[in-house]
C-alpha cells in the first residue's frame, strides 16, 4: 500500500470517527430534549386524567421535542422549543401557548423538582 492510500484511508477514518461521535452526541441531546419535554407534559394536563404518551422524540423544527399524547380518548401533542442545548424556551400545546411566566413556573417549580421524574409518563 502507497503512502497516499494509507494517509487516505487514516483521513476516511478520522473524519468517519469524528460524524459519529457527532452523531452520538446529537442523538444523545435529542433523547434529553424528548425526555424533558415528556416530563412536562403531566403538568399540563388537568385533573387526574388518564394519560397515555404515544410517542416522544424530535420535533418538526431543529432544536425541537414533540410528544403525542392521549388523555381519555382524546389525542393532543406538546411541542418543545429548547435553545442549542436542553434549555427549554417555548412549549405549546394543541390547545395553549405557555406564555414566558408559566414557562417559567413550570420549569422553576415543576421541571426542576423530583416530582418530574416521579410523574414522568414514561415510567408508567
């Protein structure tokens, strides 16, 4: 083998190591969006409905977390906006846009508890 191919080969290697650390990493922060954005959603929902979560994964836009969700019978989704990492800026729902206060509420007093992940719909 020629020096041009061996240094060929080690660059394949090196860039093709490096896409999948990348990727790992983005599919590390995607799991930690969805995981979040899931945990919000006992919050939102009023009473002690049944609630059932359908599907949690990446949203529509980047920087994004959508989670499908049924309570009763009755389908709905939350959509979360989070910054360049996994600080949640934005949440809407089918029904509702939390306004920056009760974004802030649910995050300082709800988000940021034990009581998320004891409620996290996930571990039902």
């Amino acid at each position: 083998m020629s020096r041009g191919t061996a240094r060929a080969f080690l660059l394949l290697g090196v860039l093709g190591g490096m896409a999948g650390g990348l990727f790992a990493c983005e599919n590390a922060l995607g799991r930690q969006r969805a995981t979040i954005c899931r945990r919000a959603v006992p919050a939102l929902v009023q009473g002690d409905s049944e609630l059932k979560v359908l599907r949690a994964g990446s949203g529509p836009a980047p920087d994004s977390a959508r989670v499908d969700y049924v309570v009763g019978t009755r389908p709905h989704f939350a959509l979360c906006r989070f910054n360049g990492g996994t600080d949640l800026v934005g949440l809407s729902t089918d029904r509702e846009t939390l306004n920056g206060a009760s974004l802030y509420f649910l995050k300082r007093y709800y988000l940021d508890t034990p009581d998320a992940e004891t409620s996290d719909p996930a571990a039902r």
